[in-house]
C-alpha cells in the first residue's frame, strides 16, 4: 500500500463516496460492493475517508488484511476490530467477554489472542462472532471493509495448502458470502490491488462452482477528474512551498495533472520531488523529473509492477499452430508492446492480425479473452465501439521506454 494523503486534503471524492452510502443502504442482496482500480489510484484512500467519516447509523470496520496468512488471524483481527463497539453497550459488552472467555482466548498488551488449537474451529469462530455482533447491534448497519484481500487469500490458500488443507481461502469467501445473505444489517467492500477474478480462477482451479463475488456490484475508482486533480496539486503545491512564478503557475499545475494521469499519488510525488529543487518550477522541470522517473533502473515509482505481475497474472499456456508452447503472459506483453505503439484505438481484429505475425496461432478466441481481462486488470480500456487503447497515459509512456520501444 503505498503513501495516503490526510483525509483532510483528500479531493474529489465526495461525490463518489456519498454515492457509495447509497449503494449500500439497499437491500443486504443488493447492498455490498467491490471496489475495483488500478493500484495507487485511490481505493484505499476512498475507504480511509469512508471509516473516517461515515453516516452515524453505520459502525465500519476498516481491515487492512495484505499480512494476514491464515483464517485463524484473520478471525483475531476481526475480533479485535468489533471490540471497541461492542462496550458502548453493557449486554453487548458482557456477550463479548464471555464468547472471548469460551474460546479460551487471552489478551496481551490490548491484543486478543486465540489459542493455537480450538474445538470449534476458526470457521464456527467466524460465524459465531460476526452473528453476535449483528445482533448486538442490530440498530446499526454493520460495514466490513477488507483491503488487498485478494493478497490475504493467496496467502491463506498457500499455508493452508502447505498444512494440507486446501480450499480453506475459498471456504473463507463462501462464509462471508453466506455471512451477507444471512445478516439485513451487514454489508461488505472487499477492494485490492490484484484482481479478484485471477484470485478466484486459482482457487477454484476449474473444478470448483464456487461464485462468491456475483452479489457484489463493482464499483471502479477512477483517476481524479482534470478540475479535481487541479485542485489538489494547488493545494499540494501550498503544502510543499513550491517556488512557482505567478505567471507560470497554471501551465506548471496543468502539466503535473497531465502527465500524472491525473493519478493523486503521481501528483503528490512529482510535487514534493519538485520541491527539493529549491528554486523557481519551469514547465522543463516537470518534465524532466517525470522523465527521469520514468526511465529510471532504480525504479522509484515502481512502475516495473505493471511488467513483472504479468507473470503471475498469466501463468497460463497454450499450444501454437506447429505444436510449440507459449506462455499466456507472452501474449499478453505482445499485445501491449502493440498498444504502447499505437495512437488510435484498436478493434479485436486488429490485434488478432498483428498478434498472428507474431506467432502461429489459429484459435481468435485467445486475443478476445486476452483483451478483456488486459481491460479487467486496468492496463487497457474499450470504447463503445469496442476498440481498445491504454488506459493510462503515463502508464503507457513508461512501457514504452521499459520495453525498448521507442524509436
């Protein structure tokens, strides 16, 4: 996760999160979200805003869970975070003591602790302790908030595969479906830089039915809009006491907003680099800084990422037109060697006969699938005439120069 901005200077979203407590006060079938975005463009900023600064008939439990690897820990977090509502009340209070005292669980330096071996299992755990706090506060409506949980579950699915119990990553999304389905006051955001739908593919293995997320409406978080991100990089600039020539300052701010992507976390980068400088900001200095970040081997945005997580986002193969394997994430880094070239929006067709002198494929259906989940993990977007592109300027001029595509 990288650095967040002081909800206090958060721009922009209020729109956005004001149509999220919407969303989630209808009905509990209809009522949890996924929040979806690339990494770094605000969905971790958005649910820190949101657990800040919420409806008073909302409790919100805000999980960072990226370093939990077992249900066991994910369970003590849980417990830990339902803890401080649950003594504004007597009963619920005294409910929680004794559920914690059954479990045998201790509590070291304000840290509840579950025993390593329990008869009830951390499933039932989980069951009995999200039911309890329902009902205790049942004039509440209860929001659970997971961020990188598609982390926590490839965590959880690799020791508990290595314990030889597979699949408890997936009976661990099964329960918290049932969890919704079975509480009216209960909601759910799960959010996380990996998309859900690889995590899933790879828990499910092609075997299992398992659709944990369908009652989940997707909610993406985009890039700020061009009067927002102006906004905050005025107010970034003010904060960084950048030296900027009154004459100069609105073509210095635009140029930071455009070559950002409009992304806050670009912004907030290139402005405190351009405050280091100690003299007066030229459109030049702009530039330069972001090239120089950009073509950089110490990588210090660490746009390689977007390279390397192909590997594992597409860990597929298939077989070419003479016999011949090809790794899927091949295909994919093709397919955005293509785009990185390309000014205009490209059809399917396109791709397919530009991928197909590349390689001997005969099967089409290989770059449909292909493009819609490059879409799905953020590096390309469609039109309405279903033509793609890139969906990030500065994600696309980084590519570009990392792959040596340049001319």
């Amino acid at each position: 996760m990288g650095r967040q901005i002081d909800t206090k200077n958060v721009v922009g979203r209020d729109e956005l999160i004001s149509r999220i407590w919407e969303m989630l006060r209808r009905p509990p079938e209809q009522g949890s979200l996924r929040f979806t975005a690339e990494r770094r463009v605000g969905k971790t900023t958005v649910m820190t805003k949101m657990a800040a600064d919420h409806p008073e008939d909302f409790d919100v439990l805000f999980l960072e869970v990226e370093g939990i690897s077992t249900c066991q820990s994910f369970a003590e977090l849980l417990l830990n975070r339902m803890r401080p509502f649950l003594q504004k009340k007597e009963k619920a209070q005294k409910w929680f003591v004794d559920f914690l005292t059954g479990l045998r669980g201790t509590e070291i330096a304000g840290v509840i602790k579950l025993p390593e071996t329990n008869d009830l299992g951390w499933q039932t755990i989980f069951l009995k302790a999200i039911d309890g706090f329902c009902q205790n506060r049942e004039d509440r409506t209860i929001l659970i908030m997971l961020d990188e949980l598609p982390y926590m579950l490839q965590k959880i699915e690799q020791v508990s595969s290595k314990a030889g119990k597979p699949h408890e990553a997936l009976t661990l999304v099964d329960t918290l479906r049932a969890l919704r389905q079975s509480h009216r006051n209960l909601r759910m955001i799960f959010a996380g830089s990996v998309g859900l739908h690889h995590v899933l593919r790879d828990l499910k293995q092609d075997k299992l039915a398992s659709q944990p997320f369908n009652n989940m409406e997707l909610v993406e978080i985009k890039p700020l809009n061009e009067e927002h991100a102006l906004i905050l990089a005025t107010e970034l600039a003010k904060t960084q006491i950048l030296k900027i020539e009154a004459k100069n300052r609105k073509e210095i701010l635009k140029r930071i907003v455009e070559l950002s992507s409009r992304v806050p976390f670009y912004i907030e980068r290139i402005i405190s680099r351009l405050g280091l400088l100690g003299r007066s900001i030229t459109v030049a200095d702009v530039d330069d800084l972001v090239q120089e970040h950009l073509t950089s081997d110490r990588d210090p945005w660490e746009m390689d990422h977007f390279r390397s997580r192909l590997v594992t986002y597409y860990a597929g193969s298939l077989i070419d037109a003479n016999g011949k394997t090809i790794p899927e994430h091949q295909i994919a880094r093709a397919v955005l060697d293509h785009f990185a070239c390309t000014e205009d929006p490209q059809t399917i067709e396109q791709v397919w006969q530009i991928i197909r002198g590349q390689y001997p494929l005969t099967d089409r259906k290989i770059i449909v699938d292909m493009l819609k989940f490059l879409a799905q993990d953020h590096y390309l977007e469609t039109d309405s005439q279903k033509q793609y592109s890139f969906r990030f300027p500065l994600i696309k001029r980084w590519w570009k120069i990392a792959q040596g595509l340049e001319s």
